[in-house]
C-alpha cells in the first residue's frame, strides 16, 4: 500500500503544474526566505520519516514532529507564497482567487489504512490557519455529511475549481484517498465559508443520476481497485468534470454479480467516461462522455504489470489525467 501511495504522490507532483494554481507571489523578503528554507530543510526530513519508516511508532513521532514544525514555520512573514517545493509527499493546492491553500497528506498505519492530516492557510497578513481533523472512519454516509475542520473527510486534495452563485463562492476539490490495503477513492468534495469565516466541507451542489433516479448529494466518490489508473478531474476544454467510468470483471464480460453489492476492490475502467457539467449552478451528472482529450505535457501515471511481485513502481506516459 505504501509503494501504490508514494506513486500517487509523484504523480502529483508531476501534475502539479499542470492541475493546480499557484499564488501569484510577490518577492519574498530575503531574510523570511532564508528562515522558510531552513525550516523546510527540516520539514523535508520529518515528512520523508512519516512515509519512508519501517515503524508505526516512528511514522507517527514524525507526523507529530512534522505538524509542530509546519506550524512554526507558516508563522514566518511571507509564508503562503513559499511552495515548500522539496516536500514530495506533501500536496500543497492553492484557490485560483488566492484566498488560501490547501496542505494535506496521508500517515500509514500498521493496518495498511491511512489517516490523513491538512490545514487551510489564508492568505492574510498575520497567520490563519484552520487544522482538519480526518473524521472519516466514523462518517457513515459521506456523501451526504456536511463536515466541519472538525469532522473532515480526510484525503490529499490535487485540484481547486471555484464556482460563484450569487455573493458566494464554491470550491470545487479533487482528492485521492488510499482506504485500505486494496481499494483507492476519489472525492470531489465542495468547500464554502460560513459566516463566521470557518470552513465547511460538503454542499448539496452534486445531481447524481444512477439508473434513472437522480439524487442531491453534498459529495460525490468513486472507489475502485488498488492497482488500476482511474481519472477524475475538471477537464477545462470540455468544462466538465471528467471521471472514468467503473466496471466489475463480471459487469464486463456480461454475466450477474456474485454478490448485491460489489466490493471497491472489484471495480475498474472501462474506458468510457462519466462527467459532471456546471448548469443552473450546480453539478449536473452526464451518464456518457465522448472524445475525451487532455490536451497538456504527458505525465507518468502509475499502472500495474500483472505481476504479484511489486508491478506498482513502473510507469507509463500518458497524456495527463488524473
């Protein structure tokens, strides 16, 4: 689980230019920007520790290290618009408006599960920053859980699309969540700030339409098999939000499930595609999409060679999708 989760990172890393937006920065003032590089020479050594150790207890006594570390360091005047670019399994994701950004990543656990940590930096003068607390392993129905910094839907975020109804503006994220030791997520998410200025995860925004019947939902997920290359991401020659379509070996071949409710683990692509389109100021559900391009730099994207030894670690270039 750790090689499948380390891939998706590099792959994120690769897309990042291509997916996200990033704070249109002033210069830096020199003497903050040597205090944010030495700190990141820190950083840089707890989150490499959080990911690459062999033991839980290590794993765990550098997130929390790497935690009072962030904090320390995103006090340094200028914070926000330093990218902390030599933190590889850190995603950091900005608004396109600039308002904030997102910083989120993921702790192994001795039971192959992760649970994911992030914050919300504003883009302000003195430092605000909203810590998120995965509340997922107790959150029921999430796709129809409003959740709080508190009650959050823990995930690594890779993309921020606004959409503004009347005065108020909706996020749209994308995130990836490894779930256990054989099923991967995808989330698309929407955040809003309430009126005191908190965060809140989760609008009915989502029309969802499965086999005839549609319904409102706050998020929307897909849940698939470990090893398969699944996108999902806001497509922006088509303006849609473009996400594979998912299969089970069964459905394929045109026989009945083995069971009412297939497992994530059981699912692929098909090589068709879904896709939501931004109408009435919602999400609206397409059931097809056809001639899907993506028109950016090829990016590698992690595939599985069939073989019981490993097969995660190679790549195939593709044109960027994720």
């Amino acid at each position: 689980m750790k090689r499948v989760f380390i891939i998706f990172i590099i792959t994120l890393i690769c897309c990042s230019a291509v997916y996200s937006q990033t704070a249109v920065a002033p210069t830096i003032h020199p003497e903050n920007l040597k205090k944010l590089r030495i700190q990141e020479d820190s950083l840089r050594q707890f989150s490499d520790s959080m990911t690459f150790a062999d033991e839980d207890g290590l794993r765990s006594n550098a997130c929390f290290s790497f935690i009072k570390k962030l904090v320390h360091t995103l006090k340094t005047p200028q914070s926000f618009y330093y990218h902390f670019d030599s933190l590889k399994t850190i995603s950091t994701v900005y608004s396109p408006d600039n308002k904030f950004r997102i910083i989120t990543w993921g702790l192994l656990r001795h039971n192959g599960t992760y649970r994911y940590y992030g914050a919300i930096q504003m883009n302000t003068l003195n430092l605000k920053l909203f810590a998120l607390f995965d509340y997922s392993p107790l959150i029921r129905n999430a796709e129809d859980t409003v959740c709080t910094k508190d009650s959050w839907f823990g995930c690594m975020y890779y993309n921020i699309v606004p959409k503004i109804v009347g005065t108020k503006t909706y996020y749209t994220l994308f995130g990836w969540k490894a779930q256990n030791p054989r099923v991967i997520k995808k989330i698309i998410d929407v955040l809003t700030f309430d009126k005191n200025k908190n965060p809140v995860f989760g609008a009915p925004l989502i029309y969802y339409t499965a086999s005839t019947k549609t319904k409102i939902i706050n998020r929307f997920i897909i849940e698939f098999n470990k090893s398969a290359t699944v996108s999902m991401n806001y497509n922006e020659d088509m303006q849609m939000i473009v996400f594979d379509h998912l299969v089970t070996k069964s459905e394929a071949d045109g026989k009945p499930e083995k069971s009412l409710k297939p497992k994530g683990y059981e699912y692929f692509p098909d090589g068709t595609y879904e896709a939501f389109e931004w109408k009435n100021n919602r999400w609206e559900y397409v059931e097809t999409v056809k001639n899907v391009q993506y028109n950016s730099a090829p990016t590698p994207v992690p595939f599985f060679d069939g073989k019981k030894s490993g097969g995660y670690m190679k790549t195939k270039t593709v044109k960027s999708q994720k």
